[in-house]
C-alpha cells in the first residue's frame, strides 16, 4: 500500500508491473515512509486516505481514523432513515472528525441533510475537504461546537460515535492508536461514558417525533449506556446491534411518549 502510494498507482497496475525498478527519488521517498510506519505511525496518516463505507475519505492527525466497525453505524442509520424517514430526514453526527460518517450517511441518502458537529475547528477543515471530494457539501452543514449545543433545529436521528475508552486505559492502546491519534477522540472520561452521558442528557429535547439516537458503544457497555438512558428518558427502549465479531457495537435509543 506505501509502495503503490509512492508510485501513484492502483493494484492492479502494481500487480501488472511487479518487476518495475524504483528510480532513486521513489525509493527514498518509500524508505521514509517504511520508517515511519515502524515508529508505529498509522498507515493511514502517512498516506493520508482511509476506506470507509466504500468510499475514500481525507485523513489527518487532527482526526481519529474511521474503523470498520463504525459502518455498522452508518448502516443502522440508513436502514431507519429509509423505513420511518423516507422522503425527507434530518441527522446530527456528533464528533464528526474527518466526516466519514455525515459524509456516508449524506451521499446514500440524497433526501437527508445531515449536521456534522465537531468541537475541534481542526477536525472540522478535514471534514470540509471530504465533503467537497464527494460532492456533497450541500448537504451536510459543519457546525463548531460541544456535542448538541450548536445544533440548530430539531431532527430525525442523533448519530455518535463518541470516545468511550476510559482513562486508564489509552496508555494501553497500540502505540498506532495512544501516540499518533487525537487524545480527545478517545478519552471517555472515568469511566468512559462522560460524553455519551452528556449528549443523552441533551438529547431528547433534539428529537423530532418518532426520532431516535444511534450510538456506537464499546462491546461490554450496551446494558450501562441503556440503563443511562433511562435516566433521562424514562419510557426510552433500546437495541443492540452486534458487529462482524459479534460484539455489541451500535445502540438504538427510542425515547418514546
């Protein structure tokens, strides 16, 4: 992949000329990032584009990578989108960072417009140049701010994938992810629901009818973040939806009447 980004080249034609030599200029420039990435710098950073949801998205150190099991999010939320919203729908993203999932949920659902909320101005720049790459600027409204507060109007679905590892724990992570990757992407707080607390305190009063909040969780918190949500919406129902592991990732929460 760092070789085929050095050349300019697809697989295919990588595969098709496995044989070609490297002028002098190619291979310093590869043997930097081959440093790099064993100082343990994300692949992604060094070339500087992910894949998420089949589409290729700007990726920065301002910004936390999106994983594969965030998809599992933005195909929640398209399912919802077409079976309750079907001609016009409104999303939140909050903590959009590069913009993968607005920028996902916008260009499978052309009848959404979708607010990607972020608190870094940094993050928001990233999204920004996604959101043109895909054509879908239009369409997805990039508001600086912290969690609901610069929402300005009531919507269908609050969508988040919101740091959920505790404290203690980022030290532990793989250096790819504790040295290189936003640390305000990743402190949950204590106990790691600090700010999925804070936005389900908020989130009622941003529901239109029938509205719902989607969050991804970490796999061992669906039974505490449903209990959570009880507490501010006491007639709230909830499901789980598991990942490619099987481990609970996505939360659907339904404040009911």
């Amino acid at each position: 992949m760092l070789l085929r980004h050095v050349l300019g080249i697809d697989r295919a034609d990588f595969y098709a000329d496995l044989h070609r030599m490297l002028d002098k200029i190619e291979w310093a420039a590869f043997s930097r990032f081959i440093q790099r990435r064993l100082d343990r710098e994300p692949a992604a950073y060094i070339t500087g584009h992910k894949e998420f949801y089949g589409l290729d998205f700007h990726v920065a150190p301002p910004v936390l990578m999106p994983r594969p099991e965030t998809e599992l999010l933005v195909e929640t939320a398209i399912g919802i989108a077409g079976r309750l919203f079907p001609i016009s729908c409104l999303i939140a993203d909050i903590g959009t960072g590069c913009g993968a999932v607005a920028v996902a949920l916008a260009a499978n659902l052309p009848h959404a417009t979708v607010y990607a909320i972020d608190v870094s101005g940094a993050a928001l720049d990233v999204a920004s140049v996604n959101c043109r790459t895909h054509g879908v600027e239009e369409r997805v409204i990039l508001l600086q701010g912290d969690i609901l507060d610069p929402l300005p109007q009531s919507v269908h679905m609050i969508v988040a994938n919101l740091p959920y590892v505790r404290q203690s724990e980022i030290t532990r992570l793989s250096p790819e992810i504790s040295s290189y990757e936003p640390q305000v992407a990743l402190d949950g707080g204590l106990d790691g629901l600090s700010l999925i607390r804070k936005l389900l305190s908020q989130a009622r009063g941003k529901l239109l009818g029938n509205g719902s909040v989607l969050l991804e969780i970490g796999h061992d918190k669906a039974r505490t973040v449903s209990a959570l949500a009880r507490v501010y919406m006491p007639r709230a129902s909830s499901s789980v939806a598991t990942d490619l592991s099987g481990l609970d990732r996505v939360l659907t929460i339904v404040p009911g009447s």
